[in-house]
C-alpha cells in the first residue's frame, strides 16, 4: 500500500483526468480493485497494470500487460488521505477489456486520428498512451482512438478513445 502523507496537497480535479464518455458504466462496470505498490506514484487517468505481486503499478511491464486506466490517483485524497484519514487501502481501475468510450489528459501531446492505435508510452512519459508504432503488432495495443484530442469541459485537452487490449507478439 503507498505510504500515507502527512500534508496532501490535492490538484483541481480537472488536471488529471479520466471519465468514461459512454458503454455500461452501471453497477456492474468492468472495474478492477487491487492495492497500490508501496513504490507507485501516479495520477488518475493514467494507465496501470498489476505487478507480480497483485499490486497496481504505474505502466507496463511486458507487451502482455493487462492495460487500466486508474481511477484515481495515489495522491488523490479518496486514496491517499492525511494522516489519520480513512481513505486508502485499495483502487479500483478501469479494464481496457470492457466495451466503453473514455478520455483521458494522461496522454503523449501529439495529432491523433478516429481508428489511430494507442499504445503504452515508455521512459519519462510511462503511464500515458501514445500513438502505436507501424509495426504495431509487436507492442501492447491499449485503445483505438474515437474523437482524437478534445477539450473537456475545463477547457482541458484530452483524449477519446475505445480501451482494447491486443497483447504484442513474441517473436523467437
């Protein structure tokens, strides 16, 4: 579990961000919770998988990662409260398997099409999507995007997209 701050400083909610624009988002929502790393930092919208041990981490690992996209972030005071605050413990993520339409400001700055495939980013950028290589089938694909980057209602870029999860091919 990530270690609870002593002072929070929470962002306005709108600077990062995630929401789900359209799909079931009803009780029964493809959401998975799990703990959080004690090493994780990230921010909502960004996109997490499990590490070995069942914990949240933020990015991938390997091009066979099951993509989420976090529902909150691990500074966010509904996960990470002041000392003595009841919040923490578990998150919950949004599955890339699970028919809905979403955006997210965690993404690579960049000029995104409808049907251009995103993928995981890397390095300095990890925990944000980018657009998918030519030789797309030999990396992680984790969205198709639908309306490209859009302003929310903040007047924040964002970008829309359908969650897929198209594992890479090993090649030997």
């Amino acid at each position: 579990m990530a270690t609870l701050l002593n002072n929070v400083t929470p962002e306005q909610y709108y600077t990062h961000n995630l929401q789900v624009v359209s799909g079931n988002i009803g009780d029964h929502a493809l959401q998975f919770k799990a703990s959080v790393d004690s090493a994780a930092v990230f921010y909502r919208g960004m996109l997490i998988t499990l590490n070995s041990s069942g914990n949240f981490i933020k990015g991938i690992t390997t091009e066979h990662d099951m993509p989420m996209w976090a529902v909150t972030g691990t500074t966010d005071f509904d996960f990470n409260g002041d000392v003595g605050n009841t919040s923490g413990g578990t998150m919950a993520a949004w599955v890339a398997t699970g028919g809905i339409e979403m955006f997210t400001t965690e993404y690579v700055s960049g000029s995104y099409a409808p049907n251009d495939m995103l993928c995981p980013a890397t390095a300095g950028d990890a925990g944000k999507v980018k657009e998918a290589a030519a030789a797309y089938s030999l990396k992680l694909v984790c969205g198709v995007v639908s309306k490209g980057v859009v302003a929310d209602i903040y007047n924040v870029n964002t970008i829309q997209f359908w969650p897929v999860y198209i594992p890479g091919v090993v090649t030997s």
